[in-house]
C-alpha cells in the first residue's frame, strides 16, 4: 500500500502557487514602476512656478523684425519654466508698452533706460533685471550718431540744417542721449534739424544708408549685432559721435506682482542664460540682476534737458 506523506501536493496546488507567483511578481514589478514615476516626478516638476494664469510679457519694438514668431523660441522656453503660457507681444512704439506696462496689461516687459524710467514714474514699473547686449554681453551700451561718407558731413557742427532721424520720443539711446550730445554742440534739435522719428534703430540706420536722412541715432548694440550677423560693414557708415556709456535696457514688472512672482520670473529669466536660442531670439545677450537706482542718472538727464516726462506718455 503507497504511503502517502506531507510532502505530497495536488497539482492543482502547484499550479495555484506558480500562478500566486507570478501575480505576486506582477504586482511587485507594478509597485516598482510607481515608485519610478513618483520619484521622476520632482524632476520634472516646475521649475519656477508662478500663479499667473498667463504670463503677458511685453517688449519694446528696437528691431521691426521682432515680431511673434521670431521670439518664439523664448516665449516657449520661459513657458517651460513657469509652467504657463506666455504671451510675448511687441508693441507698436515704445509708448505701447509703457501704456501696456502701467494699465497691467504686462505683467512683465523689456525696456530701453527712458521708456523704463517713464513706466515707472508713470505707473509703479519695478525693474528686477538688466539685459545684457547681444554682441559682447556687455552691461552698458552708447548712443552714436551716424552718417555717410557720401554726405561729406564730418562733425556734429557740420548737421545744422540737415534732415535727422531719431528713433522714438521715449528711446534713450535714440532720443534722450543724442539730443543732449547735440545741445552741447550749440546744436538745437528742434530748430537746427529737420528731424523725424522712425520707430526703430535699424529703421534709423535704413534712412541713413538710403539717403532718405543725413544722418540719425543709432545704438552702438545694434550696430555691433549687425556687424557681427554680417548685415552690416564698418565702412558703411561714419560715426561722428559716441556718448558715455548708457546702462543696458531693463526688465520689470508692474506694480502689484506678487512677490513670490516676481522672484520666479526673475529665476526663470537667469535661467534662460543658459539657452542661446531663446537669448538670440529675444536679441538679448543674457540677463542680471537689476534693481530701479541703476537708472537714475537717465532721471538726472532728462532732468537737466527739462524734459516733462509726464507728456513723453499720452
């Protein structure tokens, strides 16, 4: 008669516990991909998130090319950062983004020193960054005034009577620095130029190398960022004036962002240091910080040249 011991199992039974195991390990393996994910999660989190639905960031129109699609890539970049949509937008003339700045229609915009010290005596604008130039990421930048060789203009004393581009009524390096550069010439912009504004520093240059103008205002960063691109030679203009040196644009904020906003968004803006892409897109050269004290000397000269600023913004 077989003997029958404890050992002995059904297969029934041994199937049962394969089938135990293998749910156990499915389950195992399940709990290991949950805890992968979990931990990936802060990885991936937002990097600087802010509490704006949107952020709306405007920018001053220095270049006629700096229109939606070409700044793209650093809207899109800053979104990845905040974690929400921005909604870059160029204005019209500088005016439009003062306006844009002061009625919260910004939340956040790049500006020239003038325009920026306007937005912010006007409408509380608090400047937390300073963009650096493309070229040579310098801090600070200079105004030039710039004719041809064909004009056979040579000296400042040399324009009176000549037609004039400037760039904008609220432009330092375009308005605000090359008619104190003319007042101390003996030169009055308003009574010894036929001068008109062109909206743009490489609208400016355009006038100038057509011979639509004499000779007009020109950054010195424009310049620079299109002798580097190659759209530009030396030799095709001639550079009669050079200012002292002028802080690099700012990047503020409107009155009543929160702080805790405000210190993403200036996070994120150093972080994009770091993505040529988006630097190039937007024309900049990288960014700092910045505080509102940088851009009292701009105060101080139009100050001096008893410019109401009030009236620069309609």
């Amino acid at each position: 008669m077989p003997v029958t011991t404890h050992a002995t199992r059904p297969r029934w039974f041994s199937r049962l516990a394969i089938a135990i195991f293998a749910c156990l390990m499915l389950v195992l393996s399940a709990c290991g991909s949950t805890n992968t994910a979990a931990s990936a999660t802060p990885a991936s989190a937002c990097a600087h998130p802010v509490s704006l639905s949107q952020v709306n960031l405007g920018v001053i129109p220095d270049n006629p090319t700096s229109v939606q699609d070409a700044t793209k890539p650093f809207s899109d970049a800053l979104s990845k950062l905040v974690c929400k949509p921005v909604n870059l937008f160029v204005g019209t003339n500088y005016t439009s983004i003062i306006t844009a700045m002061t009625s919260g229609k910004a939340d956040i915009a790049s500006f020239g020193p003038l325009s920026y010290v306007l937005a912010a005596d006007k409408g509380g604008a608090k400047a937390i960054l300073r963009s650096l130039a493309p070229a040579d990421k310098a801090d600070h930048y200079y105004s030039y005034i710039i004719t041809t060789a064909k004009t056979g203009i040579k000296t400042l004393a040399d324009l009176k009577g000549k037609k004039f581009s400037f760039i904008d009524p609220a432009s330092t390096s375009g308005n605000l620095v090359p008619r104190y550069t003319l007042l101390n010439a003996g030169i009055d912009p308003d009574k010894d130029l036929q001068a008109t504004y062109v909206g743009s520093h490489v609208l400016s240059l355009t006038a100038v190398l057509s011979g639509k103008v004499d000779a007009g205002a020109l950054a010195s960063d424009t310049y620079d960022s299109l002798i580097q691109e190659g759209k530009l030679k030396a030799s095709d203009v001639v550079i009669i004036a050079k200012s002292f040196a002028i802080p690099e644009g700012p990047i503020a904020v409107r009155k009543d962002l929160s702080q805790s906003d405000i210190a993403s968004l200036q996070a994120a803006f150093m972080d994009l240091n770091n993505n040529a892409a988006a630097l190039k897109a937007l024309g900049s050269g990288g960014f700092i910080k910045d505080g509102d004290s940088s851009f009292d000397p701009i105060r101080a000269l139009a100050k001096k040249l008893n410019l109401d600023l009030t009236k620069l913004v309609k």
